[in-house]
C-alpha cells in the first residue's frame, strides 16, 4: 500500500504533523540520494592484522609445543604466544622457508596459516582478539568513522593480508581487494577512499601501477597514506642483522631474528636508492661500511645469502618514482628521533650503538617525502600534511589525522 498524500487531505493536518510526514516521505524515498560519503577501505601496515594457524605437524622444537590443533588459533599477535618457551614453538609456527629455486616461500611442514577478516576491520582494529591497549592499531580511526555515520563490513572495511610476504606472492589478495573495491563503490555510490598505513601504502602503491588509468578514475577517490616507507627504512638493516622487537619487551632481537629475516618484506623494504644517497653508510663495523650499493656484501657477511635473493626478487616491485595516478594525501610525522645507521662493534649477533635522525621513530623523513616528487607528474592532487612529534603508530589516533580524515570525507 502506498502513501498517498492528497491536496485535499493535506489541508486538514496540522501544520506539525504535515511537516513530520513530509520528512517521513523524503527519508523512506529510495529514489532521493543520501548524503554522499565515500566508502573506505583500511589497509594495514608490517604486523599490523591478525594471522590465524592451525597444525598438524611431523615436530615441534620443545615438548610445550602444540603438534596439532583441531582448529584456527591466534598466531598474531597473541602475547602468551611470546613468552620464553612458547616463543620458540611460536618462531617455528610463524617463520616461511624460502625455495632459492621456485624464488617463493612456504609455510613450515604441518603448518597453515591464514588472515581472518577480509572485507571486516576486527582484524586492524585490535591486532590481540582480547582486545588489549597494546594491540590497539586501527580501532581509534574506526570508531571515529562509525560516529560519523559509517558502518564496520559494509561501507568501512579492512584490507589484511599476509604482511610476511611481498606482494608477488598475495595474487589473490589484489584480486579480492579490486573485486570488494568495485562492490563497494557499486552498493554505496561512489569512488573508494583507500587510507593505508606503514608498508600498507607499498602494498596500495604496488596495487594501484597495476590497474589501468580508467580503472583508477572510475573507482578510486583518494588515497590517503599514513608514515609511508616510499623509499624504504634504515632500521631495516638492523633488522636483518640482529633483529629488532618492535619494543616489545618479552623478546629479545636476537630470538626474534629468524622470524624477520624469514619474511620477505623485509628484504623488500630496504633503503631504495631514488630516495637515498648512494653514499650514505647505513650500517658500519670496525672493518666495513655498508651503502645500499653493499647490500649483496652485506647479506654475505650476516650469513644470510637468501636474503640476497630475497631483495632481488621484491625490489623491482614498485616504483616509487612513478605516481599512483589517483589523487593523494600524504600525511607524515616528524621530530621523532628515527633510527638512522648503525655502528656495530662486534657483527652481527649483538645490538648496535644507534644514530638517530628526523623522522616518526620508524620510517625516515626523506623515505616518506618521496610522496612530494609526485607532484606535477600526475593531473591528480598531490597533498602533504606534516604531523610534528606524532610517531608512527601514534599517527593513527593524532587528533590532527582524525580531523583531516573527516574533512576528506564529508567536506568542511
């Protein structure tokens, strides 16, 4: 039955009550346009979703080990997972083996690993299901895009994947993500909004010099990167080295090496050369400075020649000279002391004396400026918002970040 509302029964309502139905009519039409707000779709950085394992293996490293589950657990992140003795049977679940000849990587035998909540945002929300403070990652941006009317898994997802590896080895991840980024714009009437965090805007860099220029224009609003490792990071190297805990205090560098050199992003994520001098000494010993000219040596000298191979395989990748081709938000902190190079008295096996320069306390100022060299080489809008003293992760929930989001996505 429809609501019809005559001229002859209008005249008898009460001036109140004809507006109140009026109103009623103009929100229940589904032929009147909603107020656009552009769809968004969250991509995480390095670490930054939840895996899942289930096992079913020929052998454990110790006797707390689990040998086989019945079902999915969280492998990342789980803090009791981290604890001394589970680390080592988490190390063996966690790392990939590398195939020099097939140049790809695989999961350990008995072993398989996914990413839960594709097109869902729990996954980047909080990267500890438990929902801790200290796995709190996306949550913060989410929640603020909910109470500006946006919905969690309908017009705000999440994009998570598996950050060990590059992207030569998730085909299907950017097969899923170009086919949810054209539902997305087809349910809710409008071109995509991607907002990528850390090495989630290499992933997006990488995806977008994919996709042809119509595709681009026709589906894709905005991207907004948040700390972009363009031109890759300086600490990476001492990763590789001597391992890094991404400060958390329950493991130590040296454990968590074997893990970090497994991954094949990290390789990918060494210094580029278009953003960083040919000259610049990244890592130094009593005996040697290694340049990114060194990197083979380098690699050599860690004992750790797959490495090499690894770095071959990833960093003709993406081009950062060469723009994405949709318009771009690049925003960035700065005057957070970032690790620069490294001097190492004893290499590699113990942790360096650090030299810091200016950047968010991961990636380095002149790596995330390469977003700036875009500009004038594409018709898109190219922007830089500076972030002074917001650090990394903190760019996340900076009242600054939050406030330019909402301005990109519904106006003044």
């Amino acid at each position: 039955m429809s609501l019809c509302l005559c001229p002859n029964r209008a005249a008898l309502l009460p001036g109140g009550l004809l507006y109140l139905l009026l109103l009623l009519m103009l929100l229940a039409d589904p032929g009147l346009p909603a107020r656009h707000r552009p769809p968004v779709v969250l991509v995480p950085g390095d670490l930054g979703n939840q895996l899942e394992a289930k096992l079913d293996k020929p052998a454990v490293v110790h006797y707390l080990c689990f040998k086989k589950t019945d079902s999915y657990f969280t492998l990342w992140l789980n803090l009791e997972l981290l604890l001394p003795v589970f680390i080592d049977c988490w190390i063996d679940n966690i790392r990939l083996i590398y195939n020099e000849t097939s140049r790809t990587t695989r999961f350990p035998d008995g072993v398989d690993v996914r990413v839960p909540g594709f097109g869902q945002t729990f996954s980047l929300e909080f990267l500890d299901p438990h929902r801790i403070t200290v796995g709190s990652y996306f949550h913060t941006i989410v929640e603020s895009l909910v109470g500006w009317g946006y919905t969690r898994g309908e017009d705000v997802r999440g994009a998570p994947y598996d950050w060990r590896r590059a992207p030569n080895e998730n085909g299907p991840y950017f097969e899923a993500l170009r086919k949810m980024i054209e539902e997305m714009s087809q349910l809710y009437g409008g071109r995509v909004v991607l907002v990528a965090h850390s090495m989630g805007n290499m992933y997006m860099l990488y995806f977008l010099q994919q996709q042809p220029q119509a595709w681009k224009d026709k589906y894709v609003r905005a991207f907004v990167s948040l700390g972009a490792p363009w031109g890759g990071v300086a600490k990476t190297l001492r990763v590789l080295a001597s391992g890094d805990n991404n400060r958390i205090p329950v493991i130590k560098s040296l454990r968590i090496r074997e893990q970090q050199r497994s991954a094949v992003s990290t390789s990918w994520l060494l210094p580029y050369n278009y953003s960083w001098s040919p000259e610049k000494v990244f890592v130094r010993t009593p005996t040697t400075n290694y340049t990114l000219q060194d990197y083979h040596q380098f690699f050599q000298d860690i004992g750790f020649e797959d490495g090499w191979l690894m770095r071959q395989d990833t960093e003709g990748l993406v081009d950062a000279t060469v723009p994405p081709g949709v318009q771009m938000h690049c925003l960035y902190g700065t005057g957070v002391s970032t690790p620069d190079s490294f001097y190492y008295e004893s290499f590699s096996d113990h942790d360096p004396k650090i030299s810091f320069g200016d950047g968010d306390g991961t990636v380095n100022l002149q790596s995330v400026l390469q977003c700036q060299a875009w500009r004038g080489r594409q018709k898109q809008q190219v922007s830089l918002l500076e972030l002074p003293g917001s650090e990394h992760i903190e760019m996340l929930s900076n009242t600054a970040t939050l406030a330019y989001l909402k301005r990109l996505l519904l106006g003044p």
